[in-house]
C-alpha cells in the first residue's frame, strides 16, 4: 500500500516562547523540522512526504530543507499552505494530495523529532489494519475531571487512559472525507484527527505509543532535547555554543501610591514608585543582564523612555522581548537570578508566586529561577526607604556562528 506522511507544520507554537517557531529552532545544529522530515524522507516504505507551513515561513522552511541530504529529497512534494487551525492545515495538505492519493496518509506533527522507524512502522500496519488508529501511552498519573467551579466531578480509571501521540495513521480516502464533512458543517477547532475521526463515526484503533517520542512544547524542552541528542548520537555533529554571563541593574525611588510591581506581580505597600513603566526593578534588572549577555544594549536602547508607548507598560513585555532576542539567535536562556535591596516590602510572602511569573514570561522551569533579597543593614537609599533597587544576572548560550 502506497503510503505518504502529512507533516503539520504551520503553527506558532506560542508556549514555546517569543522569537521564531518552534519547528523552526535549532536542535543540535539543525532546525526541529529538518530533524523530522529526515526521519521520514529516509524510512524506506514512505513513498511521499509534504509538510503543510504557515504562508509567513517559506524562508524558514527553505533554510531547513538546506539541511536535508540531497538524495532523500526526491520524495519531498512541494509544500502545502496552512489555515487558520491545526484542523484546517491538515484538511489542505490532504487536498494537496488528491493529484496522486496515497492509500494510507501518517500525520505527524514537526515538533516530535524523536520518532524513530519502528514507530513507523507500528503506524503503517496499524494503518493497514484499521481505516483510522492513532498511537497512545499509558497514563502514570491519575486523572481528575474537574467542573466550572475548579472541584472534581470524577476520576477516571487510568487504566483505560491513552495519552494520544503522532504520527497517527488513516486510510487516505476516508480522513479527507472526514475532514471536508467537518468543514462544511463549520466545525474547525478539532486539535487531533484521531478526535476529528471519531466525529465522523470511524472507529480509531489505538495502537502502542512510545514515551520517547515527546512533543517540543515549551522552551525548557529544547535544553533537555539538546542533552538528549547529545547522549544517544554522540558520533552526531552537535551544535557549539558559547555561555555568556550578562548582569543588570535597576533602582526607582518611592512616590505616593499603594502598590508596587515585583516579579511580575503586583504587591500591596504604602508607596508607589516614580517610573515611566509599572516600574518593576526585579524584572528591568532581569531584562537588562539578558541585553547584557547578548550585547545588544540596555532596556532604554529598545524601549526608550521617551516614546510615550511604554508609559505605564507592563514589564513582562520587555522580558518577553528580550528573551525573544536570545531564541532567534538561536540561544538558549539558562538560568535567571535576581536580588531585590530594598527594606520593605518583604519579599518571601511572595517569591514562589513571582518565581513563577518570570519562568512563565520567559519560557522557563521553575528551577532556572532564583529569587533573593536583602536589606542594606539601614544604610543609602534604600536603608532610608527612599527607594527599591534589584540587580541580576541571566546566563545564556548561543550558537557560536552566531556569537
């Protein structure tokens, strides 16, 4: 039987974090995409291989194809254009295959670089087997279902959960129909053609997943798929990176008010600060030892004081921004340390809850982030209480070509 794979790959993958998409990232010298596509192009009973992208990324997707070896590129079609969802791309990049239908089509999403041609194999039998099977994982944890109200409704038996995976397997005709059906009864937000099959009255036969083949979901992935890479190709060409350290500074002095931003979260106190932003030393400071290590300016070059946009602008913005700086480069963000200097307010009411924001705004495990404080034993400013200060350091790597 003819078989193609379908590899979706048209979307922004926003948890990973600002800068380009996920698929796109390097891993071990090559982007996640090119890593995928590799794994199917080279599987000897894969006929054909599309990859549906987003309109936005025809550059980056050639830049990955560069990557590929020459000889496996035969079985490369051109690219289909994505939608507006994860349905609706998979639904073009099926129409893109009518021209000469496959009979059984894998849809894979690019960000699980981890299959490897067993897997592939189990798809394409289970594919044979059944008009629409999808691979699962036994779920370790136990499962709550939960109302509106945040409290349990029931526990499932996990031994009957799946944790659904891809490359999931159907016999091409039969998706297709049940991708238009959906699109013309106006349904679009189908996350999973396994789901998507049920809909459509198929029955969906899950066959054996593998834990290994995870999904790049967030930016603490990529370091562990790094050291993953590492370890199980060693003989593999890896990508060189250079660590840099970078430090960052920042002070306000107290004004009226009843509140003060730190961390990301706001912190009631019988003052304010003076400050063209919120004013948030903990996160300035963070913001500029990343620019620092990049040696790419402070937070004034990129967000000028004068410009009357960022009066009053939440600091999870600049953040954000410069942590996007390190993951177009290429870079990874490893670790992020503050100190605040102030003599109140206290910080340990809430330093988990600020440890959170920040490795949520910039894409981290809770573990690469460090928060203390001290107080300057009465002494300066801010011994006065006149106002807050924070420093910090941000280590970081990146790829050596593009140190």
């Amino acid at each position: 039987m003819s078989v193609a794979a379908l590899i979706v790959a048209a979307g922004r993958g926003s948890r990973a974090g600002e800068g380009v998409p996920k698929q796109y990232r390097p891993l071990a010298g090559r982007t996640v995409l090119a890593r995928t596509l590799d794994l199917f192009l080279g599987h000897p009973r894969i006929d054909h291989a599309i990859v549906v992208i987003h309109p936005d990324d025809r550059a980056l997707y050639q830049a990955s194809l560069a990557k590929l070896p020459p000889d496996k590129m035969f079985h490369l079609l051109p690219y289909a254009e994505g939608g507006e969802t994860r349905q609706d791309s998979v639904r073009k990049g099926l129409e893109a295959l009518v021209s000469g239908p496959p009979e059984i089509v894998l849809v894979h999403d690019a960000a699980r670089p981890f299959i490897d041609a067993g897997f592939i194999d189990r798809a394409i039998e289970a594919g044979r087997r059944s008009k629409a099977a999808v691979p699962g994982i036994a779920v370790t944890d136990t499962i709550k279902l939960i109302g509106s109200d945040r409290n349990v409704v029931s526990t499932p038996d996990r031994a009957s959960l799946r944790a659904v995976q891809t490359p999931q397997a159907f016999h091409f005709q039969v998706l297709l129909d049940a991708h238009r059906k959906a699109a013309m009864a106006g349904l679009h937000a189908f996350t999973d053609d396994g789901a998507l099959a049920e809909w459509a009255g198929l029955p969906v036969h899950v066959f054996d997943g593998d834990a290994r083949n995870i999904k790049l979901t967030h930016a603490a992935d990529f370091g562990e798929a790094e050291r993953r890479l590492q370890k199980s190709f060693p003989q593999e060409p890896s990508m060189t990176y250079l660590t840099r350290l970078g430090t960052g500074f920042d002070v306000h002095a107290f004004a009226e008010g009843d509140h003060v931003w730190l961390g990301g979260i706001r912190v009631p106190h019988d003052r304010g600060v003076l400050a063209h932003s919120d004013g948030d030393v903990i996160l300035h400071a963070l913001t500029d030892a990343i620019l620092g290590a990049l040696a790419d300016g402070d937070i004034g070059t990129h967000f000028p004081p004068s410009d009357p946009q960022w009066r009053g602008a939440s600091s999870d913005r600049f953040l954000a921004h410069a942590v996007s700086l390190v993951r177009q480069r290429g870079g990874i963000v490893d670790h992020l340390d503050a100190t605040l200097l102030c003599e109140k307010p206290r910080l340990s009411p809430h330093r988990e809850a600020m440890r959170l924001r920040i490795a949520e705004i910039a894409g981290l495990r809770l573990d690469q982030v460090s928060l203390k404080a001290t107080t300057t034993e009465k002494l300066g400013f801010t011994g006065r209480s006149e106002g807050i200060a924070a420093q910090a350091a941000a280590t970081i790597r990146l790829p050596e070509i593009a140190a």
